[in-house]
C-alpha cells in the first residue's frame, strides 16, 4: 500500500495552522455594536464553522490522497477527484468568506466557477464508467435498436426516443438515443461551465461600478438579472445529466449512481437555492436582529460551512477509493448487447449476465504486478489530463452553438441580398 499516512498528516497540520492564523484576524475585528450575548453568539459561529471545515479538508484531503494512491483507472478517478475536490473548495471559501466580509464577494467568485467545474467533472466521470465517449454512444444505440425489437421493456424510452416532460415538450424537439441524445447532453453540461465563467469576470465588473447589489432583488441592480440566467443555465444542465442517469442508470448499477448522483445534486442544487433563499429572505426584511445585521448573506456562508462537514463524511461511503485498490473495474462490455441488436433478437439471458459480472484482476506474481504511478504523476494526470478534455469539450460546444447562429445569419443574408 502506498504510504501516504504521514503525507496527509503533514498537509492536515498546515491546514489547521493556516486556519488557526486566518481565525485570529476576526477576533480583534469583531464590530463594537454587537451586545455580550450577540458577541458569544458570533464566537460560537465562527467556532461551530471551523470544527466543521476542519473536518471536511481532513477527511476530503485522505480521501483524494487514497484514490492518487490506488490511481489504477485514470479516466474515471481523475474527474472523481475533481467532485471530491467540491468539498473542500466549498467549505474553505465559505470559512473565508466568513471571516472577511470585504473579500466575501471574490471568494464566492471561485465557488461559482468551481461548482460548474464540478458539474461538468460529474457528467465526465460517468461517462467514464460506461467505458468513454465511443462506448456510452454505442451502448445507447444498442438500447434504441433493442427498444424498437421491444417496445414495451422501457415505455419512456420506446423506439429510442427520449421524450420531454410537460411543458418543455412543447418547445423542444424529440431526443433520439446515440449521438444526438450523448450531444445535446454534453453541450447543456458545458455550457453552464462557459456561461459560470463568462458571468463571474459580468459580476466583478458590475461590483466594481457600484451596481451590482448581491441580494437586492430591485430592478436597478444586476444580480436578480444574473441570477435568472445563472439559475436558467444550471437547470438546464441538471435537467441534461438527470436524462443522462436515467438512460444510463441500469448499466451504472455497479457503482451505486443513486447515491452518487443525489449526493452531488444536494451539494449543487441546495447550495444555490440557499443563497437564493437567504438574500430574498434579507430583501423582505425577514432577518432583523442585530447579529443577523452583521452577518448579512454570510448566513448562507456558515450553512454552507456545517453542510460541507457532513458531506465529507458521506464521500467517504459514496466515492470509496477501495474498489480501485482492489483492482475491480466498473467499466462494462457493451459488444453482447450490440451484437444481439443489430439482429433485432432478444438477448440470451445468460450472456448478459456474463458480460455485467465485474471483472477482478487477480495477480499472483509480483514482478507481473502492473507499476502503481507516482503520486506526482497521478496528481500531473489529474491537471494536464483532465484539462486537455475540458478545453476540447468546451471548443465542440463553442462551435456547436455557433453553427445553427451563423447558417441563420448566412440563409438572411441570401435573403435580403438574392
């Protein structure tokens, strides 16, 4: 086993010491309005706020640290570290936010963009689990072609076609299964990452001017116009990834998608709407006592702090670094599946089971034993891997957006000039 014991101890004890010394600057800067019982209450904020970020940097920080040591399935383990990553991004940003309430609005900046980062490393991950792009887009063929032998094996999904509920089925077309249903997935989960990063550098410049007004929903400031587009964009790359689960949800059984898939919406979804929620509360006057006063929409940053406590300890359970040390693969072979519908025959029962047991890779020797990366390579995989397939994924949407715009602009031109 790769003796990391002493390396997480190490980074452990630097972010405590560098918490412990950012936690002081608050204590000599408490405001002098606050009453003795307002004052303890503020203390025991910050306090609660820091047991629980502690807890969610050790505990996120063993386990990226397990899967860089067990990295035996780089395509799948590089994007999952980057969700376990949220934990920690999310929980040390909103201490810091906590703290310093001048510097609580750049901050947030970085969660946004990394919450859509995370997204993106979400649908990526699965992706990978089903084998990479090629196999996800075959495996959804095969079950179109199978559908249409059976129609009546999945109503939702008969004939190959991935209806809309009420009422986006009045507006959008049909979804067909393969690379119609894989590509229109993928653009709505990128766009969302282009547009967090294209709406940050709007807020920023907004702030700058005085006019951007965080949780003030009056027509003359710019958030609730950022907020509409932001919270548009975000839902509709859920909507994509919750159509993607539930077509691909039967052959992710063996990693347990469920549970992964509700944990990492919770995180994204929630925290949003709690922002949200907060700043409108603010805006009605619900939030009145002198404390509260103080604090303002840094609420939303103390949640955040105690939720992020929590879901360090259920990443433990949901992303477990210990199927790869086992050397067990969650990949499956779609070829069976194939075979059988490009005949249009049901497929034989037993050969099915067949190709959905998980493989394990049993070694007896260990000179055959395949060679574990260094951690410095795992960690290089995870930036220069991953970011390769973020700036290829991002170009195919760019451009993918821009062709329908620029053949309607091309067809007005032939119109207007015969």
């Amino acid at each position: 086993m790769f003796p990391i014991g002493w390396r997480v101890v190490l980074l452990f004890l630097f972010l405590v010491l560098s918490l412990a010394e950012s936690s002081s600057r608050p204590w000599s800067m408490w405001p002098s309005n606050l009453g003795a019982e307002q004052t303890f209450l503020y203390s025991w904020t910050i306090f609660s706020a820091s047991i629980c970020v502690l807890v969610a940097l050790f505990l996120s920080t063993y386990l990226i640290f397990e899967h860089l040591a067990a990295y035996n399935q780089p395509e799948e383990q590089k994007f999952l570290i980057g969700i376990v990553m949220m934990v920690p991004v999310y929980a040390l940003e909103s201490f810091l936010s906590l703290l310093d309430a001048d510097a609580a609005f750049n901050y947030e900046i970085i969660r946004d963009w990394y919450e859509a980062f995370a997204l993106y490393c979400f649908g990526r991950y699965l992706i990978a689990c089903l084998g990479g792009e090629d196999s996800t887009i075959e495996f959804m063929e095969s079950k179109s072609l199978i559908s249409y032998s059976i129609p009546l094996i999945e109503e939702s999904y008969a004939y190959g076609i991935v209806e809309h509920p009420f009422p986006l089925s009045c507006l959008l077309r049909e979804w067909y299964l393969g690379t119609d249903f894989y590509q229109a997935v993928k653009v709505g989960i990128v766009q969302y990452m282009i547009l967090k990063l294209l709406c940050a550098p709007l807020a920023m410049f907004f702030q700058f001017l005085g006019v951007y007004g965080e949780g003030k929903f009056e027509w003359g400031y710019a958030y609730p116009y950022l907020a509409v587009v932001v919270n548009f964009s975000q839902s509709w790359a859920l909507y994509c990834l919750v159509q993607f689960y539930s077509v691909t949800k039967d052959k992710l059984a063996p990693i347990k998608p469920l549970a992964k898939f509700l944990t990492f919406k919770s995180i994204v979804f929630l925290t949003w709407w709690q922002g949200v929620a907060v700043a409108f509360l603010f805006s009605m006057g619900a939030f009145k006592g002198s404390l509260a006063q103080e604090l303002k929409t840094r609420i939303q940053d103390y949640i955040i702090c105690i939720e992020m406590g929590v879901a360090a300890v259920v990443h433990l359970y949901v992303y477990p670094a210990v199927p790869y040390k086992r050397g067990e693969r969650c990949v499956r072979d779609v070829s069976i599946m194939s075979d059988y519908a490009s005949l249009g025959a049901p497929a034989d029962p037993e050969e099915v089971r067949d190709c959905e047991r998980t493989p394990r890779l049993r070694l007896g020797c260990n000179d055959e034993r395949p060679k574990r990366p260094k951690l410095h390579q795992s960690f290089r995989d995870v930036v220069i891997g991953s970011g390769e397939i973020i700036v290829d994924d991002m170009k195919f949407t760019v451009s993918h957006v821009v062709e329908p715009v620029e053949r309607g602009i091309a067809k007005i031109n032939r119109t207007n000039f015969p």
